[in-house]
C-alpha cells in the first residue's frame, strides 16, 4: 500500500512539472481570454479609419486647388480684357 502511495505520489509531483493546458491550445484561446485579440481588431479598424481619412483629405485639398486656380484663371482673363 505504501509503494502505491508513493507512485502515485511521485506521478502527481512529476505532472505538475508539465506544461500548462493553454500551452498546448494555441494563441486562439489565449487571445480570446486576455482580450488581445479585441486590442488588435481595434487598433486596425482605427488605423485604416485614419488611413481613409488621409486620402480622402488629400483628395479634398487637390480639388480645392483645382477649383481655386480655375478660378483665379477666369478672374486674371477678365481683367485682362
């Protein structure tokens, strides 16, 4: 009984030296526990948020030049003539 005892306490001892159970399950549960994942996904919608933003920006400021000059055009014809 005693050498059973001690077997089965040494199994015990040696099992709890193993890796843990998340280690073994991947990124996918480990990310969903502490939340990384909805970090992440965040953080990419902002960043391509602020991206569309840019080059909308962008294109707003080339049109506003466009008209601008168009209409500096038109006034530098008239006051020639």
């Amino acid at each position: 009984m005693l050498k059973k005892f001690f077997v089965f306490f040494l199994l015990l001892l040696l099992a709890n030296c193993a890796s843990p159970g998340s280690a073994l399950l991947g990124p996918v549960f480990t990310g969903a526990t502490t939340k990384s994942l909805a970090s992440a996904s965040v953080s990419y919608t902002t960043n391509h948020m602020v991206r569309q933003a840019h080059s909308s920006l962008k294109q707003y400021k080339e049109n506003t030049r466009k008209v601008a000059k168009k209409i500096t055009d038109e006034f530098k014809i008239h006051l020639s003539n």
